[in-house]
C-alpha cells in the first residue's frame, strides 16, 4: 500500500518539489504492531515552497490538509477522515532535510534491524494504548522518551 501511494504522491506533487519519500512509523516495520494507517515521509527542499505549491495536489488525492498545524516546520495531511472515507489511511509529514528528519528514518531502521528492540517497542506500545486510549496526543508524547534513547544509543 505505501509503494502505491508513494507513486501517486510523486505523480500529483509539482516536478522536483520532493526529494525523496520514505515509508516510516510503525507499518514500515514488518510484524509491528501497528494502527492501520500508514505514515509517509515527504523531504522537500523549502517548506514554504511546499506550503504554496503542494497543498492542491495532495486534496486531489483525498487528502485533508491541518493548516492550523502548530508545528510551521512541517506540513501534515491526512487521508481518510470522515465524512469522505470511513477510516484514516494515510498520513504525509512534509519536512526539509533535518536531523529529525534522520532519526525517524534512522529508528525505523533499527527496528526494522533488530527484532528485540522491535518487540520491547511493541510491548511499551500496547501499555500505552491502554493507558491512553482516549488520548492519541498523550499517546504519542509518551513515546518520545522510548525513541529519543533508541536513537540516542544507536549514536554512540
């Protein structure tokens, strides 16, 4: 599913605006535990330019843009909200080239490396699933600490 939306992304977005796109998150790691919705990486060389010329193309897709996004470095989207799909399916996380870049990619990496670590994620995961099931904003803050070691021991 990720190589067939990363085609359609590449065709819709303006010539050269994309670097490159990675499938990340935890579908990009075979045997995850996983929610169903697939999360894409999307470099581009100028988040401003991104702003002005790929919000159109990426509606033509089905994507819902959060243009109130708090975070001005990156752009998300969404695909599958409701009334339109019954289901989320696809997010795309537009940023340029960072170390933030690097880790998300890098922590797939691992995981994809190392199946122990891999499970340990799985496990803090579910534990968080049940204790944030209402919260998918706490949910997410929670895990950060997990990656931030993962990524910070693969440094060393």
């Amino acid at each position: 599913m990720y190589a067939a939306e990363a085609e359609r992304l590449q065709a819709a977005l303006p010539e050269g605006l994309a670097l490159r796109i990675d499938h990340f998150g935890s579908t990009a790691v075979p045997g995850l535990l996983a929610k169903p919705v697939i999360d894409i990486l999307v470099t581009v060389s100028s988040i401003e330019e991104a702003r002005s010329i790929a919000v159109a193309p990426l509606e033509a897709l089905g994507y819902a843009f959060w243009a109130e996004n708090p975070r001005r470095e990156r752009l998300f989207f969404v695909k599958g909200l409701p009334p339109r799909a019954p289901r989320r399916t696809h997010h795309v996380h537009m940023i340029e080239p960072s170390a933030a870049m690097w880790n998300l990619l890098l922590f797939r990496d691992i995981l994809r490396a190392d199946p122990d670590e891999a499970a340990r994620y799985a496990a803090l995961k579910r534990e968080l699933a049940v204790r944030h099931r209402q919260d998918r904003e706490a949910y997410t803050d929670a895990k950060s600490a997990y990656v931030a070691e993962v990524i910070a021991n693969a440094s060393r």
